[in-house]
C-alpha cells in the first residue's frame, strides 16, 4: 500500500486533521527559510497528539549536524529529511541516530540513486528543485531513473496524485502547498481528498479510475 506523508505541519489541529483524514506520517519543516518553520515544541505536542502508529519526520536544509541532532530529539520526530548538497559522510553520520530521507532534484536522481541505494538507513526521496512551490514534476520523464521504494513529492494535490502513482508507483506520497489555505495552515478538504485520491489510486491503477 502507497503511504500517504503531509508536511508542513504546524499546529496539534492541523496534525490531528492529517491523523484523522489517514495520514501514516506528518512533516514538521525546521529549515530557517521556510514559510512553514515551527518550532521543535510545538512539533513535539503534535506529534504526541496523534500517537506512534503516524511517522514524525523532520525536515532540514543546510544546517549544521548538531543542529540537526539536537533539534530532532527535543522534537521527537522519528525520521530526518535533509535537502540540500550535503555529504555522504554527513548524511551517514545521521543515520547514525535516524531513519533519513535523501532528497534529490529531478536532474540529480539517476546519480543518487546509485550513491544511496542499498545504503543503511537512507531512502531516497525526489522533490521539485523548489520544494513546497507546488509545481509538479515530469513523471513520465522520470520513470526510468526511478528506483523502488522511492518518496514521491513534488506538486502533488488531489487532482495530479493519481496520474504520478500510476506513472511512478513511489513507496510514499508527499504533498504541502495543494494541501493549505494558506501556508502552514492546512485545507480540511483538500487533505480528505488528497489521502481518498492515493487509496483510489492504490486500488484500481488504471487512468480512467483517478479523481479529476
């Protein structure tokens, strides 16, 4: 079964919401330049809020190992997702204590991929060159560079998740922007149908069967 991530997460409601509506994991964004920040406190009430069986991931972009180390404990998030270009040294060395996600642009993926598959502890995921900007990525393109068990963000929202599922069968699926009211502020129905439009697509893959 697709795994469905909501990132961007805020507040305890918004998080509860993403819980309800069937989210298995939320995102909490700790880049300083995001329009998204929250802080490890509030991410950490969250969390808690919605139990263990929904993953906690905390997202980063070049920032400083301890800064990284110290702010996913006292979030308690359960997994890092770092962007930018870091190291492999760097990247291992957070494995070390996390699950992390490797995130890659478009034109990078082929490269990575063979960098980091089969590496412990790290799982590729593919995101827009701006992530968050809500601009969706070539799929059909990208489906030959596309490794199994690959993430999947990039521009998703309930009208579009179909057609990249049917184009990539991505282990999880992420979306922010086509999510909000406004960012940081999560839509109730855009959520709903989002999580409806990955279990439809999960189910019955053929073109005709996604949500316009």
């Amino acid at each position: 079964m697709i795994r469905i991530k909501v990132c961007g997460t805020t507040s305890v409601h918004d998080a509860v919401l993403a819980a309800e509506a069937g989210a298995d994991a939320l995102g909490f964004i700790f880049a300083p330049v995001s329009k998204r920040l929250v802080t490890p406190l509030v991410a950490r009430e969250a969390g808690l809020s919605v139990g263990p069986a929904v993953a906690r991931v905390g997202v980063f972009m070049n920032q400083g190992l301890d800064d990284v180390l110290r702010t996913a404990e006292a979030a308690r998030v359960s997994a890092v997702q770092m962007h930018g270009p870091l190291s492999r040294l760097y990247v291992e060395g957070v494995a070390t204590y996390y699950p992390v996600l490797r995130v890659v642009r478009p034109a990078d993926l082929a490269a990575e991929a063979d960098v980091w598959t089969g590496v412990p502890g790290v799982t590729l995921m593919l995101d827009a060159p701006e992530p968050g900007g809500g601009v969706p990525l070539d799929w059909a393109a990208l489906r030959p560079h596309f490794p199994p068990g690959t993430w999947l963000a990039g521009g998703l929202g309930p009208a579009n998740v179909g057609a990249a599922i049917r184009e990539l069968r991505p282990a999880v699926v992420d979306a922010v922007s086509r999510l909000e009211r406004s960012p940081g502020v999560k839509d109730e129905a855009a959520v709903r149908a989002f999580v409806q439009a990955v279990r439809t697509a999960d189910r019955n893959p053929e073109p005709e069967s996604y949500p316009q």
